[in-house]
C-alpha cells in the first residue's frame, strides 16, 4: 500500500473544511446559547441545557477525532511548507487541540458536570448568604483545575497554564509586575473617594424618568454612530447583558433601568465595543484563527476603550448630549458637566460590577491575588471569606456586611473560570495604551468625538487589532501596534487625568 | 469472537439514545431556521443558508450510520420481543429509515442544490410574471421526484410514493374518492358565490384602524384562553406565518395587517392550533415517533379545527367580542351578526393562501389533480400555464389574469414539494370528522363557546389525537377517533351549514 503525500497547501485546505464545519457547529451552538439568554421561554430551560451539551459533545468529537487530530500534526510538522498566513492558522489550531486532547473525555466529562452542579449551588449559596452551601464544591473545583493545569503541562506554574485558556501567551509574572504598578498607582487616588453610601445621595442628573422605548432609541443610535453594523447584528435584552457571535451575525444585548439612563447605556457601549470587534475580524478567514478574536483581554480592551475612553469622555457628550435632550425630557435643561460628572462618578463599593472605573481594577486585583493563592495551595476555600475581607479593607477601606456582598458575588469560580478574572483589568491597561497610540496617530479624541468622526477610531482598531485576529498573541499584538512593550502607565495617566477633571466639574 | 446477545428492551433503549440525540440536532436546526424567519438581520442570510446546511448534514449522517441502521434492523427483526408501545417507535423508526436509504447520499445532494436554486428561481419568476424563467428548473424537479419515487418503490405509483413523504400510509385511491366527492358536492356552492372584485368593496367590520400594540394583545389571549401554553411557547412576526417546535419549545408566528384584524387573528388560531398539537404529544415520548405528530394531514387538521369550526363560529364571537369591543375602538358598535358574517366572507379568488374556507378546497383539488398528472407523465410543465387557467375556468369559473396569481403563487413546487398539497384539504376533511366525534363526546361546541370552555374540546384532542403521536397512521388515527372510516361528508355538512347562516345573517 502506498499513499501519494498531498501538498501541504492541498492538506491546508482540508484543515479549513473542518474549521468551517465546526464553527458552523459552533454558530448553533450560540444561537442556542443567546436565544436561552433572550427570547427562551422558562418553561423549557431543562430541554435546552440537555440541547446545548448534545451540540458541545458534537462540536467536541469534531474538534478531537483523530482524523482532524492528525491533519492538524501534519501541518504542524510540514509548516516551512506553508505561507506564512497558513501557518498563523496552523500553529494556533495545533495549540488549542494539543490543550484539548490533554484531557481526557472522562475528565472532561467529570469536570463540566462539576461545573453545573457548582454553578447550582452558587445561587442557592447567593441566595442564602451561605458560603458554607458553596464551600465544598469550590473546593473540587480548586483540585479539579490544579488537575487540569498538571494534565495540560506538569512542568509549569498551574495558575499559568490556567491563565492561557484565556489569555494564551500571558505569563504570571508580566501580570503581577503590571498589577503591582497599578495597585500603588491607584492607592492614593482610591483612598481619597466617598465610600458608597457616606456622602448624601443626591440624584445624578443621569437619573430621573428615562422611559425604556426612548433609551432603546438613544441606545440604538449611539451604537449605531459609533459603527456597529445592524444588517449584520442586534440589539436585545437580557439579564446579565453578553455579546454572541452567531457566524458573522453579532448580537449584543444590555438591559434597562427606567431609573437610571446609565445602566442601559454603558452597557450597550461596551457591549458594542466588544461586537465591534467581531465586526471587524477579518470574514475572509472567518472560523479559522486569523478571523477569530485574540484573547479575552483584548476583548475587554475593546469593549473598555469604547465604554469608559470614548462613551464616558466629555467629547462624546458634546456630540450626544443634544440628541439626549430632544430624546430624554428630565436632561431638557441638563448642563454638559452635570452629565459627565454624572458619567464618571466614583465609589469605593462591595460589588465589581457597579464598580466604578478607578475602582474596578482593585476589585479585579483581589481576585487575581486569591485565586492564585488558591491553586499554589496557599489558600484553604474555608478561609476565603476571611481573606477576601481582609483584602478589601487593606486595599479599598471597606469591609462587605455579608459573604453576598463579598466572595459570593460572581458567578467565575463556582463556574471553573480560575484565571479568568485578571483579563479584565488587562482590558482596562491595554485599552487605554491603545487610545494613547490611535491618539498620537488620528489626532485629539476630543476633537473627532465632537465631531461624531468615532469612525476614525473604529478605522484604527480595524487596523491594529481587528483584522489581525490570532496573528499575534495579545501581548504582541498590542506591542506591534504600540510599537513598545505595553504597561500599565498610559491606565494610571488617564486615570488621574479624569480624577483631576471630576475635581473641576 | 463471540457477541453476547443483548436483550430486545436493551437495544431499545440504545434506539432511544440514538433518537434523543437526533432531536436535540433537529432542535438546534429548528433553532436557525425559526431565528432565520423571525430575528436574524438581513445581511447574514448567506452564512445563515450554510449553517443550516450544516446541521441538516450533521443530523443526515446520524440517521444514515451504520450503527444506527444496524440497530434499527435488528429492532425491526425482534419486534415480537418488544413491548407494542416500543414496536410503534420501532416500526415508524424502521420505516422511515428505509425511506432515507433508499436514497444515495449524491442524490440526496443533488435534489437539495435543486431545490435550492429553483426556490430562487421561483422568486425571480413571480417577481416578473415569467413562468420560463421557471420552467426548466420546475421540469427537473418532477423528473428528480420520479427517480425518488423510483428509488423507494420502483413497483408502486409514483405520486403515491411520494404523497407519502408527507402522509405515510395514504393512498391515491383514497383520496380521489375523497376529492371526487367534494369537488362534486362543493361545485353548487361555489357557484352561487361572488367573484373577488364583482360586487361592491364594502369594508367589513373586521377592517379599519386596528392598532398593532392590541391585535398583539388580543391574539395573546385568544390564544391563551384555547390553550396554549406561554409557558413553553411564544408568538412572534414572520412574512409567512409557521409554527416550528424547538424541542418541547413551541414558537407561532403570524403577521400583522393594521387595517384588517382577520389576518393576524385567523392566522394566530391556526398556528396555535398546530402549536396545541406540538404541545399535547406524550413529553414521556419526546424525539421518539410516539411523541412526534402522526402526519400533515392531521397536524393541518387541528389548526384548521381551531381555525375554522372554533374561531370563525358564532359562539366564539359570543364569548370574545365583548373583549374585542374593549380593546379595538372600530368594534365598538359592532354587532354580533356583522362580526361573523365578516369573519366568514366568502369569494371566488386565485390566490390560495387568501382563499375562504368554501373554496379553498378547490385550490387544492386542482394541484392535487395538475401534479398527479405531472408525475404521471401526462401533462408537460410547459403546459402547466394552460392547464391551470383550464381549471380554474372549470371549477372556480374565474382565470387569473397573469401567472402571478396562477402557477407561480406557490413555493410549494418550486421546493420539491409534490405529493403535499392534498395534505391541506386532507386537514379540512380530518377537522370537520374529529369536530363531529368531539360535540357527539363533549356536547354543543357554541354551548362550550359561549362560555369560553375551549378547555374541553381541547382535552378531547389530546386524548383522541394529540397523545397517541404516531401510535397509528393518519387515517387510522382519525378513523380510530371517530369509530368508523372517515370521509368528506361531515366537511361538506359544515360547509352547508356555514353557506345557510351566512345567508341568513
């Protein structure tokens, strides 16, 4: 028997099938997931959690049948045979399915069943106010992720590895160097804020009557002015609003507090900032890893940039605020620093996702700190209340009234997501260096957002991280736009920078 | 090697594995395609049309693997050892797998692509009102549809074979006679009608300024009050109103005309009425044939009960229209009489879909008589044109002044489907029997009415159709309901009935 050696370029192709078979597979898996989120009757949650693991056990089989397996080791072997875009596919393909096959089905198996029963047993905890009801589980997960890190690769730090499932390429020690920075940086600005609920609580003139047919309006329009594209995406509501990818159809959704314009809106920018990434990726590679978004923390820099550099700037009420006034009644009268002032208030408070922008890093930077301690063993689970308010009174000044207000309050770990967390203030450092660069290369953000040019913007991103896709890792990818090593200055900068200018309004 | 013998009850329950798994791909697809009617943007329609693809390929290889097949053998071989109620998911199983492979997998592809691109095709020719932009595609597809039916039974008419797809166990024979007798005994009553357009276009009381907000609202509650669960189930917009089942997740659609209540009314009660059946089958039985819908014939059977012998009768005007008169300001006024009467206008027309229920029967008859003769070789689809003019002048005494609303106002054709139409009237002829055996079990249907007791017809339904799901075939089903054969009198006798009141009125 003898078998004719295909080109590598033909064997290139092969691998492109499989990837676009299971990205379709992966497109009705996220319809199932967005619609579960959205437009789902209650009555059926049972069918469609059994609908979503049948799809993920599909997708699964495709993604580790050997056949597929052994074309991706092929190609791995045979790289100097490809052009250099194939290879970018080829390597980030072998990566992940190297990951994948580390472990085995039945640990696979186990540890998402842990998952669900933990995640269960995390809104009953919630709900009680009982870390107690949580505290075995976490426990397991803790082992189950120490087990999956020594799976993946013995040899290294296991909060790494973990780490990588979410920001491949990123390495302990560059986020601690970063997150110590921050954490000294932000300290003297932090301390000197209002606790929630010190200062008198008069109403932003962001709250008042904002009826929800209007906010949806404004909502729509914003996203829309910034460049997401509604022939190609939605604009929905949901509980905990998410972004979805459905193919090339983008669905992102927020939701609404008639009280409070902000809630809606902030939501519905960063969550537009997200889908204006998936927008851009580039749909010649679409499925394949050139065409898929680099990592989480470039993610979140993304979603950030939008949401706090432009949507919370005074340039972009100037363009705004007119189109608010004839839309919303309570701000007819409502003066430009009021309504930035209102945009940028500040808090030390308990809960990480009301967090404000200066404060939300710390609250990022605790978890960071726990969850290490927990995978290197230096950490029981039953002392993680202890610690958590230990944490929060050295670096916030306050101490939560109740485990709901502290260690029970995310989802993250009673999911498994150990190593999740500190991409989000990687969002938060890597946004800020990329406005410093598009900046220096558009002109004053100030001066183009006044002029509602957000497209300007949107055209660098396009440039310098969207069309890259997997290209480069995250790190590298923001260095290559920088044209320097990214670091935590151009977030402490820009921090002061508001601090100082909420001080004038 | 030896192989231990598994016990028949084991290998039906691997049987059910196997058909669980292929509902759940079966609701993920139902998944894409409702979202691709409903709330999928427009620009992603094409990566949308290769999902689906997708997924019918994924869920196609499933029901076509040789495990799957070996077992289903091997099942049908030890039918004695099952219980009866696990035959029936056997024989149904075994049936419908014969069927599948019958067909080589290149043709199945080929007919799809056909499909595919005369769907598109029929699109264009509609638009400009050119039947030979269709014709030669039209002419592939019977010549495709006579080699399918070749390929499942070379020894048994064609359009019999065929009709099966749609209505297993159904004969030709069967429904000549049946049509024969409706044609002859509708003819009379049809004459005396006007033609659309002859006599003055006086509005009805259904027609006026009806706000789309209340006919959301009112819809809601008709549908609510007949039965149908909100809790497993919605009811949005699409351009052509379906009912689709995501699992036991039961989506209606219908579509809005703001100056005519009837559309989206008439149009909701029979989608909730084939949602009542989706609904009512045996959740013990999910995926399985026992709790799938028997046939077309009977799933139409039910949306055109609620339809038409409940939502167009007196007695539900009795109980709804003082909810109608809070909710529409044009009803206020409104008598009973003038309502009814509005809601059973008759008229002779060319389009189908906008045909009463007197005549629409007609309709059918027709298509069921043009592609009989189509598949039979007997008439060439250059020919259709003049066929069809022919048989409207003949049994409506109306020709369609363009092909637009004659031979090209179908998609049906276009896609393949031959052997589906008679399923409709098959419905009517169901709906009319099963209403007859019901009042004979549960009393007066205007009684029940009147006092909004829609609740017992319902139950009758579920005992009678709904839980048996394909325990019988079609004809049986209704047959076994009833106590004897069914046939086109009792539908004759409503039309009767409906023609004397409406002349009374």
């Amino acid at each position: 028997m003898g078998t004719t050696l295909q080109s590598a370029s033909d064997r290139y192709g092969q691998l492109v099938t499989h990837l676009h078979l299971q990205a379709d597979l992966a497109a009705a898996l996220h319809l199932l997931q967005w619609d579960q989120e959205t437009y789902m009757p209650a009555g059926v949650a049972g069918s469609r959690a059994r609908q979503i693991g049948t799809l993920a056990a599909a997708l699964h089989e495709r993604r580790t049948s050997p056949r597929f397996l052994d074309l991706v080791d092929e190609l791995a072997g045979r790289q100097t045979d490809l052009e250099s875009w194939q290879a970018v596919d080829v390597r980030e393909t072998k990566w992940r399915a190297d990951r994948q096959r580390a472990l085995e089905s039945d640990l696979v198996r186990e540890r998402s069943q842990l998952h669900a029963e933990a995640r269960g047993r995390w809104v009953e905890a919630r709900e009680a106010d009982d870390f107690e009801l949580l505290r075995p589980y976490l426990k397991r997960i803790v082992e189950m992720e120490q087990r999956v890190a020594r799976c993946i690769d013995a040899s290294r730090d296991p909060y790494e590895v973990l780490l990588e499932s979410y920001e491949p390429g990123m390495t302990v020690k560059a986020l601690e160097d970063c997150f110590e920075r921050l954490r000294t940086d932000l300290q003297g600005l932090v301390g000197a804020l209002p606790a929630a609920g010190e200062d008198g609580a008069t109403p932003t003139v962001l709250q008042g009557d904002f009826p929800l047919d209007s906010q949806r309006s404004f909502n729509t329009q914003v996203a829309r002015a910034i460049g997401f594209d509604f022939n190609k995406g939605r604009l929905d509501v949901a509980v905990h609003p998410f972004t979805m990818s459905i193919g090339d159809d983008v669905r992102l959704t927020t939701r609404y507090d008639q009280t409070d314009l902000r809630y809606s809106l902030y939501s519905t920018i960063h969550e537009a900032g997200h889908g204006l990434y998936e927008q851009g990726l580039d749909p010649e590679a679409h499925g394949l890893p050139r065409g898929t978004a680099c990592s989480l923390g470039v993610h979140e820099s993304q979603s950030r940039l939008w949401e706090n550099l432009v949507g919370r700037s005074t340039g972009f009420w100037e363009y705004f605020l007119p189109l608010a006034k004839t839309t919303f009644a309570p701000l007819q009268a409502a003066s430009l620093k009021a309504v930035v002032h209102a945009a940028n208030e500040t808090r030390r408070s308990f809960i990480r996702t009301e967090a404000d922008e200066l404060t939300y890093n710390l609250h990022i930077i605790l978890r960071f700190d726990l969850e290490r301690a927990l995978i290197a063993g230096q950490l029981a689970v039953a002392d993680l209340p202890e610690a958590w308010a230990a944490h929060m009174r050295q670096h916030l000044g306050i101490v939560p009234p109740s485990n709901r207000d502290g260690v029970l309050q995310d989802v993250h770990w009673a999911s498994g997501a150990i190593g999740y967390f500190p991409t989000y203030t990687l969002g938060n450092v890597y946004a800020a260096e990329l406005a410093t660069a598009a900046e220096h290369d558009i002109g004053s953000f100030h001066d183009l957002m006044v002029r509602g040019e957000f497209i300007e913007l949107l055209r660098w991103l396009r440039t310098h991280v969207h069309r890259l896709g997997q290209t480069y890792r995250g790190h590298a990818l923001v260095a290559a736009a920088l044209g320097r090593e990214p670091g935590p200055h151009a977030l402490v900068d820009h921090l002061e920078r508001k601090n100082r200018m909420m001080k004038e309004l």
